[in-house]
C-alpha cells in the first residue's frame, strides 16, 4: 500500500512562498513524502493565523509528518498579516480568507506531487475556516477534519451566548492583538522583517472594537456560518469535539444538519487535539484521520463510513474539580442523529425541587449577587491549570435551585438539555443563567452543562425587543450537549440566577427576577443503557515530538480575591508560557497573559476588564518585544473601549498606538 511505501520517508520544505493573484506571498511550510513528484499524492491543508514557526510549532511537528509518512504532502499556511506571511489581516473569516485558501488549494492542484485532491483539518480556526472554505466548493477539497469548530459565528463562538456578551470577546481580542503583533523571523524574510513587522503594527486592528458594532446578529456574523446554508458544504465533514470544550455543540449539530457525508467523533477532551489532549482517555486519531482521508482522497475502503454516525464519550459521575487529568466512562455509539434511543425526561420545576408532576403555580424571587458565576471555569479551557467549573455550591448559593430526589438508579444523558421557564423581572433588559447540576450526597455539586439567555432575545438574537416589565413571559434556555451518567444516590439540580460573572458581561441594572415554579420544566435528553458493542480506537500515535529547549520556564495562576472594604470582587489570571528555542533553527519566543475581571456583588456598573499582554521573539543580536493593554467597562448605555499597542526593538521603544471608542449598549 502507499501507507507502507511512504512511511518514515518525509522531505521537508521549512518556507515555501505561495504568490496570490494580488501579489500578496503567504508563507508555507511542507511535507512531502518522498517519490510524490513521480506518484502523485493528496494534499491536506491547515491554514492559520498562529505562525508556524513558533506558534503552532510544536503542535504541528506531532501531526502533519506523519500524515506525509503515510502518503499525503501537508502543508500547514500562516494567513495574510501572520507570521512569515504579507499582507495585513483586517478580522477573523473575512471573504479574504476564504479567497486565500480557495488559491492555496488551486496553487495545490497545480504542484507536480499533487493529485489534485486535497483535505482541510483544523481545530478551533481551523476548524471554522475548515467548513466555511468547503461552503465555497473550491473543486479540489473534497473532505475535511472539523475539530473544536462552530457553525454558527453569532450563537455559538466566543463572542455572543444565548444573545448575552461574552467576556472572552474582549479577552480574544487581546490573544489576538497580541499574537498578531509579532514579527517574521529575520531568518526567512531577511532585511523585509523590520518593513513587515511595522506595517503590521500601524495597521492592526483591535477586534473587539469591531465586534462592539454587531451585538446582535446581522450579516457580519451570517458571514462564514454555514449553518444559513447547510446544503452549501458538499465535501465530506469529520466532525470532532469534547465535553470539556467551548465548542462542544457543533459535532451533533453538523451531523444533524449536513447534507454532505458526516461522521462525529466527541470524547472528555478540552480544546486540544484528541491524540494529546486532557483528560483523558486520548484516542488514535491520527489514525482515524487516515482513514478519513484514504477513503476520501484515495480511494480505499478503509471501513470508516461503516462506522456509527456518532460516537461519543459517556461520562461517569465523579467529584467536582476545577482539573482533570482523566474522566472515568465509557465509548458509546449512535447510528444516526438524532438517535431513536434518546427520549425527553420532562421535570417539573416545583416550588419543592424537581418532580415527573407539575405542582402549583408558585411565584419565587431571585436577584443574584453579581459575583454568581465566580467557580463557572473559563468559557474556552485549554489546559492552563484550573480553567474548569469547580464546586457549584458557591453559585448555587446565589441562584434559586430545582432539586430532585435521589436517583434510585444510575440516570444517562445524552444530546441537548432544554429548560422552559415561565417568568417575569422588574427591568426592560436582563439574563438568566441556567445551569445542570450533578449533586452528591456530601453536597458537591458538579456542573454537567449550562446554559444562557439574554431576554431581550428572548424570540430572536436577530431583532431583540425590551422584555414587558413585571408580565409573564415564557422563554426557552438551551443548554449545552452533554454525555453524563449520574450516580445512583444523587441527585439532579436545575439552577437559575440572573448573574454569571465573570464569564458574561452583567445587566446594565441589577433585575430581580420572578421565577413560576410549577410552570416551568426541564426537558433532558434520557438515554437509557443497554447491552452495546463500544467503539473502540487505537492507542495514540504521531510523529517525533519538536525539539525545543526551555529558556525560561512558565507558569499559570488562577487567583480569586475579595476586598473586605469596598467589597470588590476580582478574578486574576496570569498565562505565562515562558520562553522556548526551536533547536531546529534556534528562533526564540514566549508570551505572558494577564487578565483581571473586577466587579462588586450590589453593583454592575463597577464591571470592568483589563488585559496585558507581553510577547518576545529573539535571535542572537536581535531582540523584539510588544506589549498590549485593553480595558472595556460600562455605564446604563454604553461600553467604553480602550487600548494601547507598544512595540519595542531591545530597550528602545519603536511604535506606540493608542484606541479609545464608546459603543451604544444594543439591549446589552
């Protein structure tokens, strides 16, 4: 076979220049194995914004050689703007970038070692961009891998959840602000790094700024999601994903939806690729890509469109923690999605705690601190220390709380919790947040999924309207998907505050919220166990890791303090990744974090948010280094935005850049 004669024969083309129609160079780095001039191969793409050359490095070195040890060229792409790469780069998933990797893919076609077919594989985006380039059915993809993606940009990203904004759309932003401010290595671009670095900075944008203009969702988020044309993407689509993701709602909703060919893999992982992610159990899948991409690009049958539609990790019950290294479950299989083996279990949310029957109709009050939401974990963990949600008791203590009675035997979930609640609050604008709850008999309470609603969106997140003060309405809260199986002995809780600091921006006035019990229920996806034959994977594999070495070490600190006089509340996260050579070519880079969520529990307006970035990039003699700030706070009406860039060559500081704007609260 072509796996066996290629393996462990790889030549590698560390830059390679591919010219787009307007002149503009992205740079390129390849695998080809050997021979591919004289028997054409495919041709698989991740296209990035993440730089190649540090960024995305080490990852890289694991996946891409041993695709091309098994017959494939790779070709990992920095975009326009991005590391050895021309140009600028305005936003995220502009029309630009699709047109740059609908090019690359025809600069493919044309290579002597190319067959002309090609796949895209990605994770977060590169996953997105993954789909959103198949929706433009450029002729040589003809498969992707789709890992930690999205297919709705508005509903379901790191901007906007459930119509309510998102901190990790200032918090993004800074990533980004700062990774793109770095410049090409000297040693691939030579005198042209200074040329390009400074007209990166003089151009970049702060994008959180342009994601203040659209707080609803209007035709800049339709853009690049596919789900406004489902039919549109014809390659065939392997759709991966993890419990302990952002992203964890797309793999389902692609299976469901496509109209292209679609396999769904979903285990306990966070934002990693599954062959190295946490917790574990990893999987092959590498290999599982292989044969995704033998039957697609190749032509062999290598049975993987006989497997399940869907196979997904069925998560144990266990302690709650705010790290796991591994989660105790089990594979589980569905031939189809929606499955005919998930049910809806109704509960009533009664004024006593969760119940098969609806009891009276009870009306009861909640206006939460501010600082609920305070042990709810990072919106998007990726495995930096303690990101995940702790104990929920400390949010439960803010929020009115639905509890069951304790199971008599083990309970499994599998697909999209719903909760319908029937309500009313005493403002025009206000959220709530629902979340599910696994309780243990000592009182741990472990969160299994969530979910949010600003009310204002209540009918649409396209044409929100003021909620009616003090009137009855009813509103439906989609929760995540989740694969969970509680415990015999526990129990279930359904909580519902009307804060979630600091993971969303808070109402612009404290709400008091009227919640009906008895007229409002959970609807959860029941799967009942039975005798099953599990998936199975092989062990994970991949290439030689990169050789790097440690200039300096990192850390991660996730910090919670309170000011017992003011009665400020702050949440301090510092990332630092520390400093690393690339043995290879010797280029040094490293970067360090900070955010700082600062609120007061009888206040809103008091929210604010601060960013500080610090990058570095060194070569013996040469030495670079920016730094970035960004604050956003908030009144009644309007959120104010500041920023500032500050790029450094040694000591000497070479560009300073400021931003300030002010951004009218759109039922906010």
């Amino acid at each position: 076979m072509m796996a066996e004669r290629f393996h462990n024969a790889v030549r590698e083309i560390e830059n390679a220049w591919i010219e787009m129609s307007d002149g503009c160079r992205l740079a390129a780095r390849i695998w080809l194995p050997e021979g591919a001039e004289t028997q054409k191969v495919p041709a698989i793409l991740e296209y990035l914004p993440y730089r190649k050359r540090d960024g995305t490095a080490v990852r890289d070195q694991l996946t891409h050689p041993y695709f091309a040890a098994h017959g494939y060229a790779c070709l990992r792409v920095d975009m326009r703007g991005n590391g050895e790469s021309d140009g600028l780069m305005w936003d995220e998933y502009l029309k630009q970038e699709q047109d740059d990797a609908i090019e690359i893919l025809d600069w493919i076609a044309r290579q002597p070692w190319s067959n002309g077919k090609a796949g895209m594989i990605g994770i977060s985006w590169g996953g997105f961009n993954g789909l959103q380039v198949a929706a433009r059915r450029p002729a040589p993809l003809k498969a992707v891998v789709s890992i930690c993606s999205t297919a709705d940009r508005y509903a379901d990203d790191i901007h906007y959840k459930g119509g309510c904004q998102l901190n990790e759309n200032l918090g993004w932003s800074s990533t980004m602000f700062a990774y793109s401010s770095r410049p090409p290595d000297p040693a691939l671009v030579g005198e042209r790094w200074r040329e390009l670095w400074m007209n990166r900075l003089e151009n970049e944008p702060l994008l959180v700024k342009n994601w203040l203009e659209h707080q609803r969702r209007d035709a800049y988020w339709k853009h690049g999601s596919i789900c406004e044309d489902w039919g549109a993407v014809e390659a065939a689509v392997l759709a991966v994903g993890g419990w302990g993701d952002a992203y964890r709602n797309a793999p389902l909703l692609l299976q469901a939806n496509l109209k292209a060919p679609c396999k769904t893999i979903i285990g306990p992982w966070l934002h990693k690729y599954p062959h190295f992610a946490v917790p574990e159990p990893r999987i092959g899948f590498l290999q599982e890509c292989l044969r995704w991409w033998d039957h697609w690009l190749k032509g062999i049958d290598t049975g993987v469109m006989q497997e399940p539609d869907v196979r997904a990790y069925m998560q144990d019950s266990v302690p709650a923690s705010t790290f796991y290294k591994e989660r105790p479950g089990r594979w589980i299989a569905e031939p189809s999605w929606p499955s005919p083996n998930v049910r809806p279990l109704t509960l009533a949310m009664n004024a006593n705690g969760l119940a098969p029957q609806a009891g009276p109709d009870t009306a009861l009050e909640l206006a939460s601190p501010q600082t609920t939401g305070s042990v709810g974990g990072e919106y998007c963990a990726i495995w930096l220390g303690p990101e995940s949600p702790g104990d929920q008791r400390v949010d439960d203590a803010g929020s009115l709380c639905f509890d069951g009675a304790p199971l008599a035997a083990p309970l499994e979930i599998f697909g999209t919790p719903e909760i319908e609640l029937e309500l009313s609050i005493d403002k025009p604008q206000g959220f709530v947040c629902v979340r599910l709850c696994d309780v243990w008999p000592d009182g741990q309470s472990v969160r299994v999924s969530y979910g949010l609603l600003n009310l204002a969106h209540r009918d649409s997140h396209e044409h929100p309207s003021p909620v009616p003060v003090g009137k009855r309405i009813k509103v439906k809260v989609t929760l995540d998907d989740c694969a969970h199986a509680f415990r015999a002995g526990n129990r279930l809780r359904i909580a519902v505050s009307t804060a979630y600091w600091p993971m969303i921006w808070p109402s612009p006035e404290p709400v008091r919220l009227t919640l009906h019990a008895g007229k409002s229920r959970a609807i959860l996806p029941e799967r009942p166990k039975r005798a099953e034959t599990a998936p199975r994977f092989e062990a994970p594999d991949a290439a030689p890791p990169l050789k790097l070495e440690t200039v300096r070490p990192g850390s991660n600190v996730r910090r919670l303090e309170q000011d017992l006089g003011s009665g400020e509340w702050k949440l301090v996260i510092e990332d630092d990744f520390g400093e690393t050579r690339n043995s290879t070519h010797g280029f040094v880079s490293g970067g360090v974090g900070r955010e700082t969520w600062r609120i007061h529990p009888d206040d809103p307006l008091k929210a604010v948010g601060e960013t500080h970035w610090t990058m570095t990039c060194s070569r013996p003699g040469w030495s670079v280094r920016t730094e970035t700030y960004c604050k956003l706070r908030a009144d009644r009406t309007r959120f104010y935005l500041e920023g500032r860039l500050e790029a450094y060559e040694g000591d000497k500081q070479v560009l300073k850049r400021e931003w300030k704007s002010e951004h009218p609260r759109d039922m906010m």
